[in-house]
C-alpha cells in the first residue's frame, strides 16, 4: 500500500515534454491562420493529451536514494539496472532499489519479447542524512578480540547466503506494515563518526518500545535467518518477500519462527529486546533488495505522533 502510494508514471511527464518538439512546426503555422480554422486543431490536440500513456513499461515508487520502484513490463522482457540483471516475473513484474549512496542516475534497459531495447536514465532525488559526531576516550572504546572477529564473519557469511534466496513470489506485491509501531528512535542512513572515524551507516529504522513487544511480519515471506544471538544484531530474523527483497528484524528477544517457516503479513514472528551490540530495548527494521540498502520508512503510512 505504502509502496505504491508516491506513484507518479514517469511517462506522462516524457509525453508532456515531446509534445512540443513534433508539434513545433505544425504549432508556427497553425498560429497564422484564423483562429476559427485551428479549432479542429486544438480539439485534436486535447484528444491527445486526454488519451492514457502506453507506455510498455511503467515505474511506480519513489526515484529517492532508499527508494523501492516497482515496475511492469512486458511478458517476456528482460531488465537490467546499472547492468546488473532484475528478475522479471512471468506476468512482467519487477524490483528496483536505490542505494543510500546511489549516485544522481541509475541506468534501466529493457530488451523487450521483439528484440527492441529501450534505456532509460533515472534521476535519483539525492538525501541529506543526519551525522552523529561521537567521542569517547580511546580506552572506552573496546577493541574486537579475535573470538568476536571471527562470529562477525559467520554472522555476515549466513545473512550473506540467506540473501542470495531468489525466487518467483511478489509477497511484496501486498504493501508493508508496521512490524510494531513506537516513537521512531533511528531512522535510515545517518552516519556515525566515533573519534573521527567513520562508522557503518545505519541502515534501519529504529522503533523504541519495551521489550517483550509482539513483532509481526511486515509483510509475508519466508523466513531465512532466525537467528537467536549474533554479535552485533542479537535475536535475528530475515524474511523473503521474494525477488530477493528481504527484511530484517534485529535485537529480538525471543523468535516465534524458524528457517523455512512461510509467514503471512501481520502474523507474530517475535519479540522486541536489546540483544546483541544495542543501548536499549527497540526494533531495528532493515530492507534489502540485492545490493540495495532500502528505506523501510517509506514502505509505511506515518506512525501518528511522530514528526517526519
Ligand atoms: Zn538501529
């Protein structure tokens, strides 16, 4: 529902630039006849212009850094983004993503059934994100010891190979939910600079509520991480909305779920806590479409009394 409600087809924009391009002519001569002759004229070009696009490819999402697209082609076409290939459903359905640091463009090319290729150039709505400046005496600041490295490693490698997950279901296709809803305490890629050095991003949005809080799917997928304690992210949970869209849900207290396990959106899959490297109890909502860190945040309706 969220995911479809910025929609604006980028195709009515094009026609309403091209338009005066192969009238131009037509449009200098028509204005040296008499204004009662060109009415034939004019009422074609309102038939025109009232006539829905045909476009054999639309995109409705928000073109924004952090932004999820979802597109429809045509059957039998294939897309690529940035050169890299998107699976496109059997009815012509598909995902793209734009990164928290995806530059101005993204390029889209879509081999159509026919052979034909169209390119198009996306521009993307460039973020400003929120930098936290800490310090904190050196001592303070605990190294990793080499049994931490190496569950960091095992950690990454199985959210790695979960996320490789790619099949047919458009679970996504049924819009997003609030897995719980809170005062927003963290939102989607601010940076943090402990002792002037820059730290990971933060990928998620954060939802302060006490532990214990029921947490349900977003939206129904199949689980592919559940995972009682990683080092940084705790209880872990990944959920496969297909097409290798995934969320993740972080700092668990308890999992209600296992691997393999198909939820259904809203359906209780665990509960809020503070585990693994986290300062209090709260959810950390993330969303990943490939390589794509994606904003949940604007997957969602507002949570009323928070402030955007
Ligand atoms: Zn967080």
């Amino acid at each position: 529902m969220g995911l479809w409600r910025t929609s604006e087809s980028q195709d009515r924009i094009t026609l309403a630039l091209r338009l005066p391009h192969q009238f131009e002519s037509g449009l200098n001569q028509m204005m040296r006849v008499p204004p009662i002759l060109q009415l034939p004229f004019w009422l074609i070009c309102c038939l025109l212009l009232s006539l829905p696009v045909r476009a054999q490819t639309t995109l409705t999402g928000p073109l924004l850094q952090g932004g999820l697209v979802i597109g429809t082609t045509t059957p039998g076409a294939s897309v690529w983004q940035d050169d890299q290939p998107v699976r496109v459903s059997r009815a012509g359905t598909f995902l793209i993503g734009f990164d928290r640091d995806m530059p101005e463009t993204s390029r889209l090319r879509i081999r159509y059934a026919d052979g034909a290729t169209e390119h198009r150039v996306l521009p993307i709505e460039q973020r400003q994100y929120a930098i936290q400046r800490i310090r904190l005496p050196d001592h303070k600041v605990t190294p990793m010891t080499p049994q931490a490295i190496g569950r960091v490693r095992r950690d990454s490698r199985l959210l790695r190979a979960a996320r490789r997950r790619d099949d047919d279901r458009q679970d996504f296709m049924a819009g997003f939910i609030w897995p719980v809803t809170g005062p927003i305490s963290g939102v989607y890629g601010s940076q943090r600079i402990l002792n002037g050095q820059k730290k990971h991003p933060h990928y998620g949005v954060d939802l302060a509520r006490p532990t214990g809080t029921p947490v349900v799917a977003p939206a129904a997928g199949i689980v592919t991480v559940a995972a009682p304690d990683m080092f940084y992210s705790g209880g872990t949970l990944v959920i496969d909305h297909g097409h290798q869209l995934t969320s993740a849900l972080l700092h668990l207290s308890e999992l209600a779920v296992r691997v393999g396990d198909r939820v259904q959106q809203g359906q209780p899959v665990g509960r809020v806590g503070a585990t693994g490297r986290a300062t209090g109890p709260h959810l950390d909502w993330r969303m990943k479409l490939r390589r794509h860190q994606i904003d949940p945040q604007l997957l969602v309706p507002p949570i009323p009394g928070n402030t955007p």
